[in-house]
C-alpha cells in the first residue's frame, strides 16, 4: 500500500535523524542538505513507483515504471526542509523536550526546552522563544513567520513531556553535574533536565587564594573577608550558607534572606556581588519587593535559579505578599508574560533582598515572618573601602572556584541557621510593621482586668496609635479585631472568646490603662471627684466579646494611683 506524503516525509525524516550519532551529530547545514537529498530521492520512487523487473537497460521512463503516478499526482522535490522535517530535526538532533515549569501538567505550563552542547548554557536546555527561532532558521533561511510557527506547533505535539530536574542533591554547574550527597560531579547528559546552571566549574580540592596588593601592601583572601562582615561567628556561618543556598536550588529552604542595614558601606552590596558571580549571568535575576506584587514582573523568574537585589526603595510597602510567599516556598503562583500567554510558574531557588530600610507588608500573618531570615549586618567600612575587592578580586576565577568547592564540598546541610541576631532582628521587624501586634505586646501584660471587650480594646489601640505612631492610620474596629484573632496562638495566657462572657468577677476593680492612655470613652463619666480608682471603673455591660485571661489574675493587689482596690 502506497505511503501518503505526510507518512512519506515523517518516515524518510525519522530513518534518517534516527540513524545519526546523537553524542555528536553533523553540522546544521549537512543535516539539511543530506534530510533534502534523502527527501527528494524518496519523492522520486513515490512518484514513479517500482521498476519493472523486466525492463532492459536504457529503457525509456514509461517503460521502466509502469504504475508511475500521472504527473499532477506527481510530489514536487523540495528546495526547503518542511516545517516538519526541522521539527524533528531539532526533536532528534538536539533532544527538544517540552519541559515543565510546575507542578501541574497542563498545557500552557510547558516550554518548549533545547539541549545545549556548547556555549554558556553547555548542559542545560534553552527555553528562550528568541533562540529557538533562531535555531529554526539554522534548518530553514527562508522560512516564514508562520512557517516557524507552525514548527513550534508541532514541536509542543512531538516532543515528549518531561519535569526539571527535582532532586535536591543534584547541583548543574559550568562542568558537571554535582552530586551534593556523594559529592561526585558527573558528566553532563540529556537525562538531566536543567534549564540554568552555576557559571563556575567545580574543582575538587580548590585553594583559598590569597592576594597580594602591591600598591597598599594589604593580603586578601576570602575566608578572612567574610569573618569581617560580622562581629558575629554565628551570623558568618549563615553568611556561608547563604552562598550555599543560591546554588542549590532544588533545596527547599523555605526562607528569604534580607541583609539589613541602615547605614552604608555595611559589605551587604559586595556579598550579593559574590553571590551573583557565584551563580553567574544566566542563573539570577534582580527583583525589587515593590515588585513582587505585580505578576508581569516577575517573567525572569521563568529561566533562572536565584533572585539576588542590591538596593531596594525606602518606604517600600508591599501590598500583596501572595507572589512573594509562593516563590520562597516554591509553590506554583501565575507569571504573566508580555506577548504571550500567562504561566503557573513553580520557582526552584533562592532569593536574597538588601534592605536599608525595613519594609512594610500588609501580610502580617506568621506564615509571612516565617518565610523571612532577617540578617543584620551592623560593620561599617566607611573610610575603609578597599573597591577593588567587589570589581575585582571577587570575579577571578580561582576565588570563585574556591568558594563553590567550600560551599559544595565542605558542607552537609539541608536547613538555613537562624541565629540569635537574626531572631531578635525579626522579632523586632514584626513589631514594626504591625502595630496591632506591637500594641498588643505594650499592653496585655500591664492589663489589670480579666477580660477585656472589644470595644475597649480598639479605643484604648486608637489611644497607643496616637501616641505611639502619630503619622499611622488606625485600623477599622473590623480590621483590628480580625487582625488580633489572627494572632491568638503568641497572646500566651489570653485567649479570643468564642461567646459572650460574663464581666462579673473579671472587670469589677479598676483598669489602669484607662488612666495612662486617657481612653474617655471607658472613665466613669457620671463620677465627678478626683479618685483615680473610681475614674476608672465605668458602668459595665453584664457580657462582652473579646479577649479572656485564662487563667484568670483577679482583682490587683494594688491600687490604681493610691485609689482602694474593688474590695475596699
């Protein structure tokens, strides 16, 4: 039974494409001219059919080939590969995959990914639409727009549908693959799915370099460097691992690092320059905070492995966190694309954030401060700036080689530190952007009743926020006592009442932050003296919602500015 056209170019394109040398396959121009040449012959029998056995020598065409298709049946040669010959072309010759960039196997969720042999990209696949024309155009200089695609189009049918690489000890770097477990490194290969890599090689055994500068006299090597970062070993150590971090990224760290300082030449910038080298051009990205909240922004993200920002706004305030959460976790969250169609992106990698002014997040959840690692970074180096070391030292190839087999070879960690520094750092990050929780820190340890209702609350947190935070804006009473209910699990001994609760035995002595906060809606209004204890017992209701000190403390043993107790 005779071939369609279709069954004719993909059969003659596979036996070809299949039968050449995958490891080192032949030149562009040789795959096309000999997939033509193939092609055509094959066009030929097709068209004139089998030979009659009997025919002799020299016969005329007709006679030799009886059953030959009339000539408007006839297939024309081909000047040009069709779109499905450099299709599979580029499927067979440079192992294209449709490679996926979440968790979830849907369409608009694979890239079309094409192995590298050479270049910086050697060992990985290159999802970049631009690069994959080009290669398109490699196979086809005439091709039209629409030919190209119609390529891409039967590239995402043909090509089999494959995950990156997940495995949280595998480590792509400039000359292998690293195995972070048996700290092996093992030979690029197909079978490893990565679309970015560590712009160093890796060198068993590497040197701490130390450098001569004749013009100062000073030495330097990068061992001592990062011990003058911080007055703190344990902060040092965090540092190491954060180097660690931004080239492992299929580690789930669960954590973002923002190195905070208030003043300059702190050597934050200069790590974020090591870090950066460490990963190299094509594996980071600079991404404000600002910018998390908006999803056109964050398209890089789509083909690198770390996200490393210098310098971020003052006065940020991050309104919308979902973005931001997801990437530090590597949860899947929507990437819009400028000319193309939005993806469910899941990010595998780390993000460092340089932060001069502690920033505001509307997020104000423990699922947020969880995610961070906040870093002081307290030296100064005012006076003593040695800039050669971020433009030069820190870009030569046997400091980074060093460093990657330190951070490589050296270590076994799974899990970020969090020192003392940095715990006390982000206790005192959640106190100020939250100035509900900060409030509630002020005051319920120095509450003298046992319940406190809701009313009371917000009046006496509308009091503190003029005190306190004069340029703030209060919440709604709404969004206050939400906010609070959110934090229940820190209030220790208080507890949110699910229902209303009996203001007997639990509100029937004064309150004193009635008094120091001058909260006039809870003073007793219709008492007319000076004694401070009776100013501040007001008419009560019989039950109030709110917050409920469990177990309960009583009335106080003392009195509220030299007034009797609730007994007297």
């Amino acid at each position: 039974m005779n071939q369609t056209p279709n069954e004719l170019y993909r059969t003659v394109s596979e036996d070809y494409l299949s039968g050449l040398d995958a490891d080192c396959p032949p030149p562009f121009f040789t795959v096309e001219r000999e997939l033509l040449s193939a092609t055509n012959g094959a066009i030929e029998d097709w068209s004139l059919g089998p030979r009659d056995p009997n025919a002799p020598a020299g016969a005329k065409e007709k006679d030799a080939y009886p059953n030959q298709k009339p000539p408007g049946e006839r297939l024309s040669k081909l000047k040009t590969l069709l779109p499905l010959q450099v299709a599979l072309a580029i499927k067979y010759v440079h192992h294209a995959k449709l490679i996926c960039l979440s968790d979830r196997e849907e369409d608009g969720n694979y890239e079309i990914g094409v192995y590298q042999t050479e270049g910086r990209l050697a060992g990985c696949y290159d999802i970049r639409r631009d690069n994959l024309r080009a290669l398109i155009r490699r196979y086809n200089a005439t091709i039209t727009k629409r030919g190209i695609d119609e390529v891409v189009a039967i590239l995402r049918t043909e090509c089999p549908r494959v995950m990156r690489c997940q495995d949280a000890n595998l480590v792509c770097v400039n000359n292998g693959v690293f195995d972070y477990e048996s700290k092996c490194l093992l030979s690029f290969s197909p079978d490893f799915v990565f679309i970015t890599k560590i712009g160093v090689d890796y060198v068993d055994g590497a040197r701490n370099p130390v450098i001569h500068n004749d013009e100062d006299g000073t030495d330097w090597d990068v061992v001592s460097w990062m011990d003058s970062l911080s007055d703190d070993p344990e902060t040092v150590h965090l540092l190491w691992q954060l180097l660690g971090a931004v080239i492992r990224p299929n580690v789930r760290w669960n954590k973002s690092a923002w190195l905070y300082s208030t003043r300059g030449n702190n050597g934050k910038g200069t790590f974020c320059t090591l870090a950066r080298n460490l990963c190299g051009p094509e594996a980071c990205a600079s991404i404000k905070l600002k910018d998390f909240g908006h999803n056109f922004m964050l398209e890089p993200l789509t083909r690198v492995s770390a996200i490393i920002t210098d310098e971020n706004d003052t006065g940020t305030y991050l309104d919308d966190a979902a973005a931001l959460k997801s990437i530090i976790t590597g949860d899947p969250f929507l990437v819009d694309r400028k000319f193309k169609d939005a993806v469910s992106l899941k990010f595998n990698g780390f993000m460092i954030q340089c932060i001069n002014e502690l920033p505001k997040l509307r997020d104000k959840t423990d699922s947020m401060y969880r995610r961070l690692l906040v870093v002081p970074m307290n030296k100064s180096f005012e006076g003593r700036e040695r800039k050669y070391i971020k433009s030069d030292y820190l870009n030569r190839r046997d400091v980074l080689e060093y460093v990657l087999y330190r951070v490589l070879a050296e270590t076994d960690y799974y899990e970020l530190d969090e020192p003392k520094a940095c715990r006390e750092l982000l206790a005192d990050f959640k106190g100020y952007n939250d100035a509900i929780r900060q409030f509630l820190e002020d005051v319920l340890p120095e509450a003298s009743w046992d319940l406190l209702p809701w009313q009371f609350l917000y009046d006496l947190y509308r009091r503190w926020m003029a005190r306190f935070n004069p340029s703030g804006r209060p919440e709604s009473k709404n969004a206050f006592v939400k906010d609070v209910k959110l934090l229940e699990a820190e209030l220790g001994e208080w507890e949110v009442t699910p229902n209303t609760v009996r203001s007997a035995n639990k509100m029937d002595w004064p309150e004193a932050l009635i008094l120091e906060y001058d909260v006039r809606e809870w003073m007793n209004m219709a008492y007319r003296g000076s004694d401070p204890g009776r100013i501040a017992m007001p008419d009560l209701k019989e039950r109030y919602l709110g917050l409920l000190r469990n177990p309960p403390h009583g009335a106080p043993n003392h009195s509220v500015g030299g007034a009797a107790g609730a007994d007297d």
